[in-house]
C-alpha cells in the first residue's frame, strides 16, 4: 500500500466551518474598508523575485530566510508573494494608477507565502487582507488607515487589542540614528546570534527583526528611533496622534516598533493582541514614501497594513465570540415515489429561486430516512410530495421543530417559508 499524501508543513484545510468564518472575515473587512474608500486590486500570487528583494529588502528576514523562490521552466527566477505591498506598488507603477484621485485607495485579499517555522498563528501559507493608500503625506491619512485597521479589529468585538505606534522619520534623519544604533551594537557584538552580528554592519535596523530572545534582551537599551526624528518628522507624528486622541483611539507608544521590512518611513504601527502568545500580532503596517520611486515610479509618498486572517479567527477563538451564524435550511424537499422526484426537482428549484434555502431528497431513499436527514441537516421544515400533494396541486408542509403539518399551495408555501426564516 502506498503512503497517504498529506498536505505540506505549514499549510492548513479550511474544512467548511473554518472556511465560512474566512469568507465572512473577508466579505465583512470589504465592507469596513470600501466605507473608507478603498477599491479592491487582484495581483498575482508569484512575481518576479527581483520585485521583493528591491522592496522589502535584501537583508531581511522575509527575504534571507523565508521567500519561496523557484526558477520556472525557462529559468526566470520567481517568488510566492510574502506580502502584497511590493505587488500593489509594482501594479500601481505598472499600470499608471497615478492618474487617478489620490490617494489611490486599494485593498487586497489572499494567501501569502513565507518559509518561517510553522508555529500556533504561524503558517508557510496564509490569508491576509491589506489597504495601501497611494499619494498623500497628510498625516489625517496615517491617522485614518490605523482607525480602519484597529476600527475593523474592534468591530469583531474583539477586547484588549493594543495599538502600539512609533515613527522612524525620514531617510535623512534615519541615517543618523542608524549610525548611533551601529555604536551601540558594535559594542555587544558577543550578545547577539549570529545572523544578527552579520547584520550589524549591512542593515542594523533588522536586529529588532530577530525572534531569539537573548538578541530582544541585548536590544532592550538601545538607542530610540523617535530622539532622532527630526522636526518635521516629529510635527507630522504629534498631528498623526492628535487625530488618533480625536477619535479616542487609544495607542501605546513603542520606539522599537521599526518592523521587518527596510521599507518604511515616519508612522508604523501594529495592533496586538497579547494573551495569543508568541504570534500576537493581528496587523501591522506603516508608510513607505519612498517605494514606489526607489521602483523606479513617481515620487509618491503611501501608507498601509496588512492584517492576517487566521490570527484573528484565532483572536476570536480565544475570546469565544462568534461572529458567523450559519443561515438555517428553509426546507428540505422530501418525495415518495419516482413519479414525483420530477415535481420535487422543480418545487426545490423555485424555492431556491425564491432565495430560500433548499435542498431535496437524493439516491430514492424512503421517506423515514428522508425525513431522517432533514432532521440531521437541521432543517426547519420539510415539504412532502406525494401523490396525493401531486393530485391536489399542494404540498404538505412539516414543521420540524413542532412536528406540525399543513397542506398549502405552492405561493403560500413560499410565504410560510419566509414567515420562519
Ligand atoms: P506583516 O506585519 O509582515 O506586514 O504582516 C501583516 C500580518 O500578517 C501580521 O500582523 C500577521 O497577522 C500576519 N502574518 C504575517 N506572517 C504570518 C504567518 N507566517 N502566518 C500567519 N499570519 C502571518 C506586511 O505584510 C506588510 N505588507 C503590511 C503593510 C501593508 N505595510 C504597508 N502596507
């Protein structure tokens, strides 16, 4: 016998429970987000690789450690999207976005990928919906994206969530403190793992990147990015908070809050939920006003976030909230002999046209055993079709839950049926 196939590390099924709460997290976020203006951007799940080394950064962990690079048939070097702000810049640049308003408001749902050790809350493949806002530096706009990424969030009924935001200013006034940050961690080299000491000198920002506790340790008092913003910098990030207080949005300020991608700018920011353990954070985004020009597209400053959608099933889990109500079964179609399967056919057919939830008797099994079924699938109801119902032109409606029985016309049937739903 051969071994059973089963399905990769880190991957997961949405069996049908877990995938209907998916699609409602999906349908609801839409909602949420199209109230804030945003349209949505399909782009596809493998780029060139090149995309995500420019963007996110050469020396990160995304893209050392964890993108799912393969070479296709012809010997291009392809990636699986590890996120989709890379992507929905390229698409922006690549088919002139900038024409239209701006901000360009575009959100975005589907699976990423990124070989990290799969963990509670961690996947090689996972669901992530995301908005970028394209073409504005108004500091009301990193205010709004952060209400819509927390506001959803709390929509859920999700308690405890915490929004922390820093800001890592400019690029000038970052080569500064990258310089300060360089000193400190050249002077506890030894405290640090490897990859990180290697990082040091490259790209000492993505020291705060590591997961390995003794390096977090070693990072505790190191330099903060927030003393060396500059003026402007700063003025933007107290206007950004004044929006924040407005809206009595609470946040905590945290000046390690510089994220694993090399591409961001001023406000970044993260929504956490802590009791989830290790893989607590629900969303996180920033700006990045430099990417889409260091990709070789207009000078147009953006913002955006992602949240991860098995992390907040997961949040939702751990705080017994349901959000998703499964819609019941109206009826279930039950008939007797071969010579009404046709009738039923039809009456199951208008009842779904009817936008009533429906479903009939299948493989001719008597009617116990179809009224049996009804009972397991939780019908409400059950319509009978019998001879005598054919002859007569009714059918017989069966309440399910009080085990009363009425013959009715088709119309009327339709009426009784939504009256129960
Ligand atoms: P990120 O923080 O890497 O940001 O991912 C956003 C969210 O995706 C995380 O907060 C987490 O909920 C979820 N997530 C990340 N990795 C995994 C994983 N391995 N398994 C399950 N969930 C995961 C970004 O991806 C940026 N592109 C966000 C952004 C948009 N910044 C600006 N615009």
């Amino acid at each position: 016998m051969s071994d059973k196939v089963t399905r990769p590390r880190g991957t997961q099924d949405f069996l049908p429970e877990k995938a209907e709460l998916l699609f409602f997290i999906n349908e609801s976020a839409t909602k949420f987000f199209q109230n804030y203006g945003y349209r949505p951007i399909v782009t596809p799940t493998f780029e060139k690789e090149e995309l995500f080394k420019r963007s996110i950064g050469a020396s990160t962990d995304i893209v050392q450690k964890e993108m799912y690079e393969f070479e296709d048939k012809a010997g291009r070097k392809m990636a699986l999207r590890p996120e989709g702000t890379a992507p929905v810049v390229r698409a922006f640049i690549e088919n002139n976005l900038q024409a239209l308003p701006k901000p360009v408001k575009l959100y975005y749902i589907g699976q990423m990928f990124r070989y990290e050790r799969p963990q509670a809350g961690r996947y090689r493949e996972f669901w992530q919906m995301g908005a970028e806002a394209i073409g504005s530096s108004d500091p009301a706009l990193d205010a709004e994206v952060i209400e819509l990424c927390y506001g959803y969030l709390a929509s859920l009924g999700i308690k405890d969530l915490v929004l922390k935001i820093n800001s890592m200013g400019c690029r000038d006034c970052r080569g500064n403190y990258i310089e300060e940050l360089k000193k400190f961690l050249s002077g506890k080299v030894s405290e640090f793992c490897n990859t990180c000491s290697q990082r040091i000198d490259i790209n000492p920002l993505r020291v705060f990147d590591c997961k390995q506790e003794s390096c977090q340790e070693a990072l505790n008092d190191s330099p903060k990015i927030l003393d060396y913003v500059c003026d402007k910098d700063k003025a933007h990030f107290e206007r950004v908070r004044t929006f924040l207080d407005a809206v009595e949005i609470n946040y905590t300020l945290d000046p390690h809050l510089v994220r694993g991608f090399d591409y961001y700018t001023k406000t970044t920011f993260e929504v956490l939920l802590p009791t989830l353990g290790a893989q607590n954070a629900l969303s996180g985004g920033g700006r990045y006003d430099y990417l889409i020009s260091d990709y070789g597209g207009p000078q147009e400053p953006a913002i955006g976030f992602a949240f991860g959608t098995e992390r907040i099933m997961l949040a939702l889990e751990s705080q017994n909230i349901s959000v998703f109500t499964r819609p019941d079964l109206d009826t279930f179609v039950v008939w007797l002999e071969e010579e009404q399967k046709t009738q039923a056919y039809k009456t199951t057919s208008y009842l779904r046209d009817k936008h009533l939830n429906v479903l009939m008797g299948l493989d001719g099994k008597s009617m116990k055993a179809q009224l049996k079924m009804a009972d397991k699938l939780q019908a409400r109801t059950a319509l009978i079709i019998g001879e005598d119902e054919v002859k007569a032109k009714l059918l017989t409606l069966k309440d399910l839950e009080t085990g009363e029985q009425e013959k009715l016309s088709l119309e009327q049937t339709v009426d009784k049926l939504r009256e129960k739903s």
